[in-house]
C-alpha cells in the first residue's frame, strides 16, 4: 500500500485540530490501514464528497457513545443521554468543521479542494462501498479510550 503523506496529512492536521480546539479533546494518531471494499462501519458514518484537484469522499465513523460524548462537548457540557436531532446537527456539523479546517491547509498547500454539505447514516451493520478508489482509515484515539474514524477514498484530479 502507497500511501500518500501529502494527501493524508492534512486530514489528520484537520480532525486533530478541530477536536481539540471545539472539543477539548486530544486524539492519538493509532495505525493508519487500507480498508477492503465492502467494510463495515460504526453505528454513525458522516459522509463528506471532495472535489476540486482531489475528488473522492471522506467518510467519518464512530460509535454512538463516542458521537454522543463529543456532541456533549460540543454544546458546553450539556447532558446527550442519546443521539436526538441537536446532537446529529452538531455532530455532522463538527465534520462540516473538520473539512472546512481540511480545505483550508490544502489551498495552502496549493490544493483546490471543494466540500459538499455532510450526510449522516446511523444504524446497526452499515456496508460501505467505494468504487474503484483504495479506502484508507485513519483511527484517532479520544481521551476516554474511543476511537474516531477517518476514512479516506480519494484520488489526485491534477
């Protein structure tokens, strides 16, 4: 597997930034792996398209507890017990953040990277597909010892 830094980093930059600065939260960078089309995600999935000079999508997955927690901090502590409408709406807006964060350090890398509104999924089992493009996962370790997934599947447009 050939993993490209320039194209991977900047998603790690992002998400680490963002969770800590709107979160609080420090994340560890676990083993970045390639994940086999079809796979399975967590019971949440939030799906971004990018398109520009790279296109493709990015898909972010975690646990209900984890979406719940990090929604929780994201409204100043407020109690989510379950993942109501509020809590979806900061949730996806988070990665909407995220990506935006992303774009940014790509433009100033000379990338042109355009993001399409977010989309989330919540269910049990939920099969994801990417056709014709290597899906690569970056799992972040959170505080409370969950993960939060970054699953990348794009390709240079250039």
């Amino acid at each position: 597997m050939s993993i490209n830094v320039d194209l991977i980093n900047p998603f790690i930059q992002g998400t680490q930034s963002i969770l800590r600065d709107v979160c609080h939260e420090e994340s560890k960078l676990g083993k970045i792996y390639l994940k086999k089309s079809p796979y399975a995600s967590n019971s949440i999935a939030i799906i971004i398209g990018v398109t520009g000079d790279i296109k493709g999508q990015i898909i972010f997955s975690m646990g209900i507890d984890t979406a719940c927690s990090i929604a929780s901090k994201m409204m100043m502590g407020m109690p989510v017990p379950e993942l109501d409408e509020m809590a979806k709406s900061a949730i996806s807006e988070l990665t909407n953040m995220i990506l935006g964060n992303t774009a940014t350090i790509f433009y100033n890398n000379g990338v042109s990277v355009d993001i399409t509104p977010p989309s989330l999924l919540m269910g049990d089992n939920i099969q994801i597909s990417t056709s014709k493009m290597q899906t690569i996962c970056i799992p972040l370790q959170l505080n409370e010892g969950s993960t939060f997934e970054i699953d990348v599947s794009i390709q240079d447009n250039k």
